[in-house]
C-alpha cells in the first residue's frame, strides 16, 4: 500500500482516534524490535500488516462486547481493536512478563482503558476470572485445534473464537473441523475483514461455541 493510502485507511479505521493508533504504532517502531516485540523486517509495514490488519477484525465484534485477546504479545489484535472499538470491555492474557509488562506500558502511554491479565489460556483460574466472553479473540497463537481448545471454553455459549490467520485458513478448517466440534465449537466460517480498506484484506475465523446440550452431542 501506498503511504497515502495507508494514511486514509488509518482515518477510516481510526476516525477522531487516529493519535492513539499513530502513538501505537511509534512505541512499536522505537521500542518493538529492541524488546524481541516484532521482528525487524516488520517494522516498515506495521501499519498494513499488524496494526490495520487487526483492527478490522471488529467489524465482526457486536457493539459493547466483552472480548478477551488470547496471547497478545506486542497487543495484537487487542491494543489497535481497543483503539478502533472504544465500546468494546477488553482484556489483554499474556502469558510472558516481559511481554504483561509492555501491554500495561502501552495502556498507561495511550490512556486505554483495557485489563491485562498474565496467564495462559487454559489454566482453570484463566477460565474462572475471564470466562463467559461474548467474543475471544486471536492471532498467530496457534494451530486451530489447539485454539479451539485453549479459547472456546473462555466465550459464553453462542459466543464466538475470532481467529485471525494467513493464507491457510481454508486448509486448517478443513483439517481441523473435527477437533474443533470436540472442543464445543460449531461449523468454522471464514471471512475477509477490511475489505475496500485493505489492498489485502484480513482473513477471520469464526466459530462460535455451541450451547452445552450440542457440545455434549459433539463429543460422542
Ligand atoms: C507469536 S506471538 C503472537 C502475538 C500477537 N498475537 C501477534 O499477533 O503479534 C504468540 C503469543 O501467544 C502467547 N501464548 C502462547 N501460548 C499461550 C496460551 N496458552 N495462552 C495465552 N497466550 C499464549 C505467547 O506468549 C505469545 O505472546
């Protein structure tokens, strides 16, 4: 993309919150590599390929959801969703210190009024304090099977795991639809997000956890 139209997609994200995005982004490209956050090769395209490319992922976030980011790491998708989404109630797990540290850091820097939680996904105390979400939210975690597993049983019955993920997301659906449906997950839907924004828009994985009589049913 071009810087300008870089620059529109950022508005049209953004809006009147585009500072906080632009603050985003400098704390990433100062303090990012030096902190093992983001690679080097990352940091001219940390606009399109990180921070945009989260943040569209809340057009499928319903207005006022409780979203918890599984693995956040430098904040992605959770920190440019909190940005785009100042309705959304959004908790940060992050199990590395270093990595809690720097997301507390950001929040303080751009006055988000975001939780960060230090702990993995699947530990019983995880479930208990945060489980219940109506959206769960991912990228670059893991396999899907094994996300379905660690994030599912932190959404509420009917809420949904959104994964973002790369070119092979057809390919893991069709790989992993099975394990998935053991998990207390429904039929994997994928989704572009960012289109007519994004020269290449987000590709999103949906799965919504079924009710608890459909989940037993699955399991058979
Ligand atoms: C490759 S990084 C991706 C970070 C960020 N989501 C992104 O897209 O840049 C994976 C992150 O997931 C975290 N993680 C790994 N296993 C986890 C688990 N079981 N529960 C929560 N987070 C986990 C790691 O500590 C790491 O920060």
């Amino acid at each position: 993309m071009s810087l300008d139209s870089v620059a529109v997609a950022a508005r049209t994200v953004f809006g009147d919150r585009i500072d906080q995005a632009e603050a985003y982004v400098e704390l990433l490209r100062v303090h990012g590599v030096e902190r093992g956050l983001i690679g080097p090769r990352e940091v001219d395209r940390l606009w399109e390929r990180h921070v945009l490319n989260s943040a569209v992922i809340g057009e499928r976030v319903p207005k006022g959801a409780r979203v918890v980011d599984v693995g956040s790491g430098a904040g992605l998708p959770g920190v440019p969703l909190a940005i785009a989404r100042p309705d959304l109630d959004i908790v940060l797990l992050e199990p590395m210190a270093r990595r809690v540290e720097w997301l507390a850091e950001v929040a303080d820097k751009l006055d988000l009024p975001i939780t960060i939680v230090r702990g993995r996904a699947e530990e019983r105390q995880v479930r208990a304090d945060l489980g219940g979400a109506d959206v769960v939210t991912a990228r670059a975690v893991a396999p899907l099977a094994k996300l379905a597993g660690w994030c599912l049983p932190l959404a509420r019955p009917e809420g949904i795991l959104l994964a973002l993920k790369g070119a092979s997301a057809a390919e893991e659906i069709e790989r992993d639809r099975d394990a998935v449906r053991r998990s207390g997950g429904g039929t994997p839907e994928l989704f572009e997000v960012g289109t007519g924004v994004l020269e290449v828009p987000s590709l999103v994985v949906v799965i919504p956890r079924l009710p608890a009589p459909a989940r037993r049913k699955g399991k058979k």
